[in-house]
C-alpha cells in the first residue's frame, strides 16, 4: 500500500502534452490594502514574475500553460479553461487554513494538480498543530505553548528569553525584532498584539540563539519511475537538497529571518548571508536532513518541501516550522537557491514537481514497471 495521499485514481487518457493552470494569489502593489488588516497582509503573495518564470520552465517540455489567479472566481476560470492539470502555489485567502483551500476546491472538481494534499497543507499552517504531531513521534522542537487570549498562565517550561509568533502565517510576517521577548510584560504585550492584529492564535516558544538552517526534500518512495532524473534520488525515493545557512548577524533584523530580511534581494545590504551548502559536521548534517525527512513524512506532506531548523543554547537542532507550499522564486527563494547550489537548473526542479504530481493522477506511465517478483519461488 502505498503512505498516505499518494493513491492513484484510475489512469487517465495519456497525454505527452498537457494544458497546464498556474494557480496564484499574486500582490497587487497598485491596490490599497483592506482596512483592518495587519502592516505586512499579503506578504506571501507571489510576484507575477515568479508565475511567468513557472510558466517559462513548465513550458520548456513542450506544454501549453495559463495563469490563473486564485481569488474567489477561481471555480468559474477552471471550467472556462479545463486545464489538464494545476500547478499549485496559491497560498489561499483567510481562514483558517488558507492553503488549503485551493487544494480542497481542486479535489472537489477533481482536476489533478502539484504537491501536497488538503490536510497537508491545512496542518503545515498551523505551526502548534505541526509542532504537537513532531513533538508526539519525539522529532525535537522548542518548548512552545499557543496563547489564544494573552493572559493564560505561563507553562513552566518556557523559560526566558522566548519568542512570540502568529501562529499561522508565512513568509515573516509578524515576525521582527520585537517577537523576542524577556520578561512577562513583554510577552503579554506581543502575544496580545498578535492576536489582535492578525485575528488568530500567538505561538510562544522558547528564543532558539543558534544556527539557522532551511532544509529541502522533494520526492517519494516511486519518485525514480516518474521523474526525468531518476539519478537525483537516493533509494528511499528522497532527494535532499544541500543545506541552506541564513547569517541573519548582519541582517535588518539581526538574529531573525523576518518579513523585512525576506523582503531583501539576495546580496542587498539588510539580507541576511546565505551559505549553501552550508559548512556542517557530517554528522549534525546527517541529523538534519533525517528530521527533515520525517518532519515531511509525519504530516503527510507531497512531492516538495522546507523544513526551518534552529539550533537552540546547546547546539540541538530543533525543528522551527515546515513549508509545504515553498517559495520558487528562481535565484531568491531559498529552496531554488539550494537547488541552484548542486547544479539542479530551475527548469529541471518544476519539471520534477510537475511530474511526481502529475503521476499521482496517473498522468504518466512509468518508467519501468516495478520487477514482479510474485511468481519468484
Ligand atoms: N523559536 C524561535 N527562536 C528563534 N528564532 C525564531 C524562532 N521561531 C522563529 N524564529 C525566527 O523567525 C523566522 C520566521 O519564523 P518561521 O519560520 O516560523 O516563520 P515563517 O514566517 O512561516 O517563515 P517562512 O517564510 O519560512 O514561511 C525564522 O526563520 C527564525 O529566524
Ligand atoms: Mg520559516
């Protein structure tokens, strides 16, 4: 049987070349922000740039693609352009799993798209109902306690300094220099302003001083029988990507990778370094590509993914958060720049997405099958 989320539906009509929707929630600059939204709303949205650079790579194999926004007409454009298939980065539009919802809206109409599932992508939001499923299966994470009104009592294995962050948002957001905090008034003061600024729950835990690592996975167990670089899995079906290093000494916000240190063009002044493949121990190395691996597996995430570990005052990684939809901005999202490390052409990578998508809607015939070894004695 195969793991969680990775069953086939019955073979669809093979097509060498597909038509393929690019689904998006792109910034618009021009438009004001809503009232009473938090200062860094929408952070996450794409640049239309980054749809134009997936589209240019997608079509590079000989498919036709479209862009199509993920807003609220979203259903009406899918019938109008019957795609064969979704290449999915839209990270959705509030609630309280908004990357969820495009796959949850594609899995009603049953129109096969990339990466992870409904579930996957609900859970890897919630970053306290991530940490509870690791910290359950002994993956190490920080102490961490979820404030939903402020004033809880204080668990007593939180110990000072601590940081404090919504606990379902990407891409920095609500995260700077303030999210540190030392003593009890402080804290209250920034778990309340999250709560009321971005209407949800505010993450407390422990103020991780060490390293800073994002580590990639992208594959399964058959990855090897549908991409078009078998060589680039190991034997469990996993590529792990080179490890990624974020200096954040010299960065806007020294100490934390924030909405401000994301918004910088690799190399401008106020980004944090990058070091990848970042200079480790083979054995801390090792580690963290293990945890990685089951952090991906233990939400059932699909295809591709980046898991953020710190290390804590004793050097021990502890896994901060995992990015099931990861930015793939070429030459400035971290997983493109650890791609770009070893070799790995943008191109390349999406074509990879697209096809161990593609095969789980049995889009593709494999490879080779599989040795029958049933009739063996
Ligand atoms: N417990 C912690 N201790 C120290 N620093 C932390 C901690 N949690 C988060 N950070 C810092 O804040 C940054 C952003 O936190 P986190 O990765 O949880 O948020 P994110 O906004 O979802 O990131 P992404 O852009 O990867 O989606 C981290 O990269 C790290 O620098
Ligand atoms: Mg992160």
């Amino acid at each position: 049987m195969l793991p969680h989320g990775e069953e086939k539906p019955p073979s669809r009509r093979m097509k060498r070349y597909w038509k393929i929707a690019v689904l998006a929630n792109i910034k618009d600059e021009s438009q004001q922000k809503p009232e009473g939204v938090p200062p860094d709303a929408f952070a996450d949205f794409d640049h239309i740039e980054t749809v134009d650079s997936l589209r240019s790579a997608l079509e590079t194999d000989g498919h036709t693609t479209v862009f199509i926004q993920a807003d609220r007409d979203l259903p009406y454009a899918l019938r109008e352009e019957q795609p064969d298939i979704c290449f999915n980065i839209a990270e959705g539009l509030g609630g309280d799993a908004r990357e969820a919802q495009v796959p949850a809206l594609l899995e009603m109409q049953g129109i096969p798209y990339t990466g992870s599932r409904v579930l996957t992508n609900g859970i890897s939001l919630d970053k306290t109902l991530t940490k509870r499923i690791w910290r359950d299966r002994r993956l190490p994470v920080a102490p961490f306690q979820e404030f939903t009104i402020g004033d809880e009592p204080i668990r007593p294995e939180l110990e000072f300094p601590l940081f404090v962050k919504p606990a379902r948002e990407g891409t920095g957001m609500g995260v700077d220099m303030n999210a540190i905090v030392h003593n009890e008034k402080e804290l209250r003061d920034r778990a309340n302003y999250i709560i009321n600024t971005y209407m949800q729950p505010a993450l407390v835990e422990t103020f991780l001083p060490g390293r800073e690592f994002t580590v990639g996975v992208m594959g399964r167990a058959d990855a090897k029988l549908y991409s078009r670089h078998p060589e680039w899995y190991e034997k469990d079906g996993f590529h792990r990507f080179p490890i990624l290093e974020l200096d954040s000494s010299r960065s806007v916000t020294p100490l934390v990778y924030s909405q401000a240190a994301k918004s910088k063009e690799v190399g401008e002044e106020g980004a944090p370094g990058y070091f990848c493949p970042a200079p480790l121990e083979p054995e801390l190395e090792k580690k963290l590509k293990t945890f990685a691996l089951r952090a991906h597996q233990l939400i059932y995430a699909l295809d591709i993914s980046r898991t953020d570990i710190r290390l804590d005052k004793d050097g021990n990684p502890r896994l901060i958060e995992i990015n099931t939809l990861p930015g793939l901005t070429p030459d400035y999202s971290d997983l493109c720049l650890q791609a770009k490390s070893e070799g790995i052409r943008y191109e390349d990578l999406i074509l990879d997405i697209l096809y161990l998508g593609a095969s789980r809607w049995g889009m593709l015939e494999p490879r080779e099958y599989p040795q029958d070894t049933s009739k063996k004695k």
